[in-house]
C-alpha cells in the first residue's frame, strides 16, 4: 500500500472500494478476519459515513470499546479507512472513498453541529500545501461546519410555529 498524502498527485494503490464483502477488503489488504475487525468494517461500510468512536460501540455493544478501538487503529494504518477529528475533538473513522484513485482522506469533510453527522465531500480535492522544509506532515484535514440539511430543516421548523406564536400574541396585543 502506498499514498502520499503530502503530494497533491498522490495515487492510492490500494483496495477499489465496490461492493466487495468485508472479508474481501480485509483479505486485499492483507489482514487476518478477525470477528471484531470484520463487525467494525461492517458497521461502517453501512453507514457510509464517518463514525466516531462512541458511535460504533453504540452499534456494536457486543464489543467492548479497546477491541473496537483497536480494530479501528489497524484498519486505519492498513489503509481501509481514514479519520477526521471533529471540533469536538473525536475522530470520526470512515472506509476509504470507492470509485477514486487519490489518496484516501485527501478531501474535505462537513461537520453538523447538531447532530454530529460528518460526510466525506470526496469530489473535491484538498489544495497542496507547502510546509516549512524539514516538517514532518502526519496528516491534513480540512473541516466545514454548520447544520445538515435536516437539522437546518428541522432548526427552520421548530422556529417556524413560535414565530406565529409570537404574531397572534402581537395582534391580540393590539387588540386589547
Ligand atoms: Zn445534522
Ligand atoms: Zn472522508
């Protein structure tokens, strides 16, 4: 497995992501299926999103949280998924984008502060940064934040009857 996150040219060499089983994913990359590794690459293939730590051991209670946790890290550093720290400081850990020969991760992610939902925004590429010669690059994020389309939904809704609340109390008001 190679990919330089650093280069904004880099190519992923590893597993296309289709509808391949887990045991498939974990055997192109070289892993042994264990249960916990295969019930944590499971639980976010169909979630199809990034999951925080929190969220996957709520999904897998059968699990205690160190072997989800160090599920989670090998995965990561074979190459399966890639994480993004929310503001809220959690990592939320995703499967590598399918269908796309970039790095895996190399992409922006929106945050819902409301609900906590994070989404890869995989068609868009992070730009190339320059770091001072001799820096060591562990990794990069870019985050945009707000309200999901629902949450903003349901914010607009929820709003929406007081504001007429608030009116009829103001006509009653001017009719007393
Ligand atoms: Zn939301
Ligand atoms: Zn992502």
């Amino acid at each position: 497995m190679q990919f330089d996150c650093i280069s904004s040219s880099c190519v992923y060499n590893g597993p296309v992501m289709d509808d391949s089983q887990t045991l498939g994913l974990l055997a192109a990359s070289g892993l042994r299926p264990t249960k916990s590794r295969e019930a944590v690459l499971g639980a976010l293939l169909a979630s199809g999103k990034p999951l925080s730590h929190p969220e996957l051991a709520s999904r897998l209670e059968t699990l205690d949280r160190v072997t989800i946790f160090r599920s989670l890290k090998t995965l990561r550093a074979s190459g399966l998924l890639h994480s993004v720290r929310g503001l809220d400081g959690l990592l939320r850990f995703v499967v590598n984008p399918s269908r796309n020969s970039r790095c895996p991760g190399s992409h922006p992610h929106f945050l819902c502060l409301s609900c906590g939902t994070m989404t890869c925004l995989e068609t868009q590429e992070l730009p190339k940064i320059e770091v001072p010669v001799g820096a060591e690059v562990r990794g990069k994020q870019f985050l945009v934040y707000g309200q999901c389309a629902s949450c903003a939904k349901a914010g607009a809704e929820a709003r929406a009857p007081r504001n007429r609340g608030a009116k009829n109390k103001a006509k009653k008001g001017n009719e007393l």
